[in-house]
C-alpha cells in the first residue's frame, strides 16, 4: 500500500533515476491511478498527510489547462491554474512514472513539490 514515505522519498528517487539515465529532451510525467479506475496526471505533490496525499493534477485529455491572466502572472500567479485533488494512500491502484516530450506545461514539476 502507499504512504506518506513514498510520496516523501520512493517517487522523488524513481523519478531523478529515470530522468538522469533516460531523458533527453523528455520530461518525467507521473501519473496516479486509482481502484476506481480514474487516473491523474500530476502536475506537482503540495502536499502529504499520514492518510492521504494533496496532488495539483492536469486537465483530461484534450482539455486545455486555465491560464491565468497576464495581470495575475504579472503579479506573481503562475502561467497557469490547476486543479488539487487530496487522494487517500488505500484508494491507489498505481503510480506510473515515465517520460514524454517535453512541452509548455507537461511535466511533473519536480522541483516545485515542497514534500521535497
């Protein structure tokens, strides 16, 4: 089962191993899976608890993300606005890291998480 320790230390590992070894000019994406069957691509890990993790997830597919106005960005707002979703550790089926072609907003943002 998942846990706060592998948000905290597994993933962070996994993902520097692949990206160091694999990438070029690819950037790792995690991808959370759920018993449910729904699936999050992950944008950053905020936060973490002892019972459940705090993701800032990507649109769906083919969904555009929101992009914040230039005022907003202007003013210290990210380029763009996404989503949290808190998800309790035992409703995880999986956790996909992989990697893809880099893009303007793709990507797990590694170094932004603060569990880091």
């Amino acid at each position: 089962m998942f846990d706060e320790m592998f948000f905290k230390t597994s993933l962070p590992q996994h993902i520097n191993k692949k990206v160091r070894l694999h990438a070029v000019h690819k950037s790792a994406s995690v991808y959370v899976h759920l018993i449910t069957g729904k699936e999050y691509a992950v944008v950053s890990i905020p936060e973490t608890s002892t019972g459940w993790v705090m993701l800032e997830v990507f649109p769906p597919k083919g969904t555009s993300p929101r992009e914040n106005s230039l005022e907003d960005i202007n003013a210290g707002a990210p380029e763009f606005d996404f989503d949290l979703v808190a998800v309790a550790y035992n409703s995880i089926s999986f956790v996909l890291v992989t990697l893809e072609e880099e893009s303007t907003y793709m990507g797990f943002k590694f170094e932004s998480t603060t569990i880091l």
